[in-house]
C-alpha cells in the first residue's frame, strides 16, 4: 500500500516507518526535520514541511491509499501547543477529503475511556493531564464529524520496549490493567489495521 505516516520522526512514528517498509509498504513521510530521518534516506520518500498546514498537506496526501499518524505535542506539553491535536484534525481531515483519500488511523491516548476502570485511565488523566485530555478529544471530535475513515488507537503509557506482538485490543474500550504497551507494538496494530480495513470508524484500545 501507499501510505503517508505523520509524526514519523517520533517514536512511534519511526517504528511506523520502520515495520511498514519491512512490510513492503510504500512509505511517504512529511516532516519538519528530514535529517531525523537519515537512516531510512534510501527507502522512503521523505517531504519537508508544515504537516498542520492544510495547503502543504493536501498535494502531499494526493496518491496514498491511508494516513498513519504518530503525531502529537512533544512532552512537556507547552502551553502554546494545548490545541496541537485539535490544529492538526482540522488541517488533515480538511485536507484528506479534499484530497480524495479517506483511510487514516490516528494515535490517540487512553485516557479518553471514561469507561475503564482499572486504571483509572480518565481520572488520570483528568487530574495529571487535564490539557491532553481536552485536546485530545477535540481532535477526536473533529475526525468523528468527518465523513472519513478513521480508527482512533487510544493507548495507555508508552514505552521503547521492542516489539512483541503480543499485545490486547478491544473496541470501545481499554483491557482490564491496560497501564502499558510498547510504541512497536502499537505500530503493529496500527499497520495490521489498515491492511485489514478493520475497525473503521471505531475507537480502540490497545495495551501489552
Ligand atoms: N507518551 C505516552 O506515554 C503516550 C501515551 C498515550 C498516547 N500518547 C500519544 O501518542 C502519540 C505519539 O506519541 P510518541 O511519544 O510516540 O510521539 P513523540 O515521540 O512525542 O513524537 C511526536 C511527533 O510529532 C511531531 N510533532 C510534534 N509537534 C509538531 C509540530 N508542531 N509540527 C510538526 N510536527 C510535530 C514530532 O516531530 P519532531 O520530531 O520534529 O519534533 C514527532 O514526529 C502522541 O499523540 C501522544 O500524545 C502518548
């Protein structure tokens, strides 16, 4: 498949970019800073620029078959980025369906379950990253009133641990003890979901 990953210089985005090619996707990456990117300079197109503008964004997307994204606000979140999530679903989803291409699964977090119990995954996030939380679900909104395809991967905390594959999924919710899952793990999912075309227009959860 053609796909586009944003976000691809983070760290899940650099393990979408990594499992995709090894998956023998066609990799296309937009980002601020290419020479993060240098080890893959051979096998992956790599674009320069604004991934929050629109209109740099829409001729980038034209010709891929999905969108990955690993984007989001580098931590500690600071103020002037409270609404990064929000800008970015504005720019992608107006740019995707101008641009004709309607597959895209986002990287959310797990603290929108305002069903989980244990952990106590909104709570938390309530109280410890209250501004996260509100820009995270504007962005979710905003993907939930467009006529794409989406997916919303919502997972709790990340770690660099290597990939597994042995991780849990649920729609709708997030496992029981759901606290970790690897950024390789989740972009496994992520990647299998779009070969799949599975989970359209569902939240999911996912964690080791
Ligand atoms: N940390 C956690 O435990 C956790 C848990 C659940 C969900 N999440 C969510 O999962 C997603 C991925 O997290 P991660 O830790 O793997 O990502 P990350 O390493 O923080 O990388 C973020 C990516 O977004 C890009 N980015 C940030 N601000 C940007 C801007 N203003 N303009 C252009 N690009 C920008 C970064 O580009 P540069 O390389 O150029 O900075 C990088 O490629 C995020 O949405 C995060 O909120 C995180």
């Amino acid at each position: 498949m053609k796909l586009l990953v944003l976000g691809a210089t983070g760290g899940t985005g650099l393990e979408l970019v990594r499992q995709a090619t090894e998956r023998g996707h066609s990799v296309t990456a937009l980002v601020r800073s290419p020479e993060r990117l240098g080890s893959f300079r051979d096998r992956i197109a790599i674009k320069q620029g604004d991934l929050l503008n629109r209109a740099e964004l829409e001729p980038v997307i034209k010709g891929h078959d999905a969108v990955l994204s690993g984007f989001g606000p580098r931590v500690p979140v600071s103020k002037a980025e409270a609404h990064l999530l929000e800008q970015f679903a504005v720019g992608l989803t107006g740019a995707m369906t101008r641009a004709g291409v309607r597959r895209v699964v986002v990287e959310s977090v797990a603290f929108l379950f305002r069903n989980s119990i244990l952990p106590p995954a909104y709570l938390l996030g309530r109280l410890f990253f209250p501004r996260t939380v509100a820009d995270a679900s504007a962005m979710e909104r905003i993907f939930g009133e467009s006529q794409l395809d989406w997916t919303m991967v919502r997972p709790p905390g990340l770690t660099e641990k290597p990939f597994t594959g042995r991780y849990r999924v649920r729609e709708g919710r997030l496992p029981l003890f759901g606290f970790k899952i690897s950024r390789a793990d989740v972009a496994d999912y992520m990647i299998k979901t779009v070969e799949n075309a599975s989970s359209i227009r569902k939240v999911v959860g996912v964690c080791n």
